[in-house]
C-alpha cells in the first residue's frame, strides 16, 4: 500500500530543490492558464528529468504510474508551491486522444517530443465565423496526391506565437451535414504558407493569436482517424480539455491568496471577521470547491479504469470556471483601489524594479481580467449547460 504522507513529503522535498526563486516567480505571477513560456520550457525540461512531466499518462506512454491519489497530490503541490503551469494542449489533450486514435508511427513520433518539449502544440478549431457553432467551420483541406491542401483561418488560438505544431479541425467534405465532412490534422507551423498573427488581450497580454493557411500542403498521413470522421475525435479530445483540467486545485491556490490579502490590506481583515456578506460569499465559495474537487476525483477515477471523462467533463468546466470568477470578485474587494493599476511591466518574472501596488494586489487586476474568458473558452458555459441537459438529466 502507497504511503501517500511520504509520497507527498518527497514531492515537497523535490520541489523546494527544483524550484529557483526565478520558477517560483514566474508561477506566482501567473495570471491566467499560460506562465510565462520560458519559465514553463525550463520547468518542463526539469519535469521531463524526473520521467514528470505527464502524470495522468499511462506507464507505456511515459508516465510515471502513480495512481490516482498520487497524481493529484504532485499537481496539488506543484500549483501550492508555485510552479510554472506547463503549456498543456498536447500534453493534456492532444496526447490522450492520440493514444485513443493515433496510428502507431504517430504515437511513436509524436508523444516522447511532448514529454520532451520538442514540440510545442497549439488548437486550431475556432474560426471567425465558428466558435460554439464549431460545425460551420470553413477551413477546407483538399486532397492532391499524398497532401492536403488547406485554406482559411483559425482565431483565439492559444500560444500559437510559441508553438512549433497545431492540430486542427478541416472541412474536407461539403456536400454532407457539417460534422460529417470534417477531419482532424496535425500540421507543422513551419509549412510554408501559415501566417500567424498574435491578438493583444484585453489584460495587455499576448495569449491569442490568428493562424492563417493560404494553400498550405499536410501530408495525408499526418490525418488522424478515418477521413471525415474528425467530428468525433474532435469531441473525444474536447473531454479532455474540459474534464483534464484540475480546477480545484487552481480554486486551492486563490483561496490560499484571498486569505494571504485579508491579512495584509488594510481592510481585508475586517471583511473575513465583520462583513457578514463577505463571510457568506467566502464559506459558500469554498464548500463549492469541496464539491468540484469529488467530482474531479470522480472523473480521474473513471479514466483510471478505462473510460473517459464524458458530460461531466462539462459540469466541472461550468463549477470550476464560474467558482473562479467569483473568488477574483472576491479578491477585488479584499484588494479595492490597489487592484486599479495593470503593473503589466512587473508581470515579468525577471523584472526587478519598482511597482505602484503592493505585492499582494500585483495580478489581481490582470488575473480578474483574463479570468473573464474562463468561461468562454473550451466551449461557453451555455453549450455547457446544453450538453449536461441533453447527457445527463435526459432533456
């Protein structure tokens, strides 16, 4: 039997070696889902050291077979003692749908180079004109001998400025309803023809770009599961992005700084002992975090024995991403004028200067900004909504 205290003890020991001061900045400042990129290189590859890097991978793919508890104690402690968060869209989705319906050659390729960080993935499903509605997607891939040919363009496509790959939803068959004539691509960003234009966001940051394909040429090979049948991959890799996601731990870590801020602002003591509203608004946020954190147990424990995170993957994107909007509102109010200026500058981990805020109100406005696409992203809370009415109440 696992003795989980000592398990979590060397984690911990690990960690506190690991872990520079530079690291552990870099994921305290940490406003959104994306630490800064170089951070996360350079934590992955000090991960990817210790066989770490994918705990939820099975053990022939280069996991490290630890059992469920294990996992969840490894991301706990790493996200508590402020490691930079890993660019996750291969490791946490692409990679399991490939182990589902990814050839052999596929996997043998393209797994171990996310392990390693070789390569660096991006999702190309949104468009323009497709985002919830993602079945009307335009980009079109032709096929001409052993290519496809690919036209149109992708939008709100996640660190796409840093990746080297993007796997991407095609229309390769029109005169069909819309999810039928859609397949699934892996392409290399480097192919001729890709533009890629990044997309300011509203906390000044760069997260989002556009990707465009002007006659781009994949190899059919690099085409995953039957021609036209992408609708269904798209959806098994969708689970994934959803239900992948710990997000009672990232509720842990803001509910460790909410309590950090009403020690030190200068009224955030009063709200958590006075303010009987706050008090509410805080127990209330917090017996929701008991609640998130079993059914993600729940979800993990079921793909521990073979299955798949289904519709709950989409209740734990509704609870975990509205849950963490309300404790930014919370925080905002612990924090009140301090939160008004961005800092943008000191959101840099190697920056060493001055700042108009105190150390605790420091991401509080760029985390409140950013966190208001949580819901959005991944499929809006509505479509989520609709595919738990539909799933699992019977609707």
């Amino acid at each position: 039997m696992t003795d989980y205290t000592t398990f979590r003890n060397s984690i911990r020991d690990f960690l506190a070696e690991a872990l520079t001061p530079d690291l552990q900045r870099a994921g305290a400042l940490t406003t959104s889902v994306f630490s800064d990129f170089d951070a996360a290189l350079r934590w992955q590859k000090k991960l990817h050291g210790k066989g770490w890097v994918a705990p939820d991978w099975p053990e022939e793919y280069g996991g490290p077979g630890w059992d469920i508890q294990q996992r969840y104690i490894f991301q706990e402690e790493c996200k508590l003692a402020n490691a930079p968060s890993l660019v996750m869209m291969g490791i946490q989705m692409l990679g399991p749908m490939l182990m589902h319906y990814g050839t052999e050659q596929q996997k043998k390729h393209y797994l171990p180079r996310m392990l390693s960080g070789e390569d660096i993935w991006c999702q190309g499903y949104s468009e323009p004109g497709a985002g919830s509605d993602l079945a009307s997607l335009k980009t079109s891939a032709v096929q001409d001998g052993d290519d496809y040919v690919v036209t149109g363009t992708k939008i709100w496509t996640s660190m796409a400025h840093h990746a080297n790959r993007i796997f991407c939803l095609v229309r390769t068959d029109k005169t069909v309803k819309p999810q039928a004539g859609i397949s699934f691509l892996l392409v290399d960003l480097d192919t001729p023809g890709i533009t890629i234009s990044p997309i300011v966001s509203l906390d000044g940051q760069v997260e989002q770009c556009q990707v465009f394909f002007d006659e781009v040429r994949v190899p059919v090979v690099n085409l995953v599961g039957n021609e036209n049948d992408g609708w269904s991959v798209a959806k098994f890799l969708l689970e994934y992005e959803r239900g992948g996601h710990n997000f009672t731990i990232d509720v842990k870590k803001q509910l460790r700084k909410i309590y950090r801020q009403a020690e030190l602002a200068p009224w955030g003591a009063s709200c958590r002992s006075e303010d009987r509203v706050f008090q509410h608004r805080l127990a209330e946020a917090e017996i929701d975090a008991m609640a998130l954190e079993q059914t993600e147990l729940r979800i993990k424990g079921t793909a521990e024995a073979g299955g798949n995170p289904g519709a709950l993957s989409s209740l734990v994107k509704v609870v975990g991403t509205e849950l963490g909007q309300r404790l930014n509102e919370l925080s905002m109010d612990l924090v009140g004028p301090a939160a008004g200026p961005m800092c943008l500058e000191a959101l840099d981990p190697t920056y060493s200067g001055d700042t108009a805020v105190p150390e605790h109100a420091l991401t509080t406005m760029a985390e409140y900004i950013n966190n208001r696409a949580a819901t959005i992203y991944g499929g809006t809370a509505e479509i989520q909504r609709s595919i738990i009415a539909k799933k699992v109440l019977g609707l």
